[in-house]
C-alpha cells in the first residue's frame, strides 16, 4: 500500500475499532516495557488493539 491509499486503508481501519484509530508508538511502548522488564513473566500475550478484539 502506497501514498494516498495507505493513508486512506488507515483511516478506514481505525474507523472499525472501538478506540477509533490504530496505535500509535506511544500506545505500544509502555506494554512492551512491561514485558521486558518484568523477569518473573514468560509466554504472555497482550492485545493492544484499541478493542478490536471486543468487536
């Protein structure tokens, strides 16, 4: 997907989740360093979609 219709397919996605938009780097950061500086933790997932998963 290139120039104008990968913004647009973004825009579009966004649109379908509960949170209205797709992450952002600053949505994801936090959860991946909690994962990584937790060493008691191992094989967990975490969802971080906006609610997608909820729709």
């Amino acid at each position: 997907i290139v120039g104008e219709a990968k913004t647009g397919y973004f825009e579009q996605m966004g649109g379908r989740i509960p949170a209205g938009r797709i992450a952002r780097l600053a949505d994801i950061a936090p959860a991946y360093l909690y994962l990584m500086q937790n060493e008691f933790m191992t094989g967990e997932t975490v969802h971080i979609d906006g609610g997608q998963r909820l729709v």
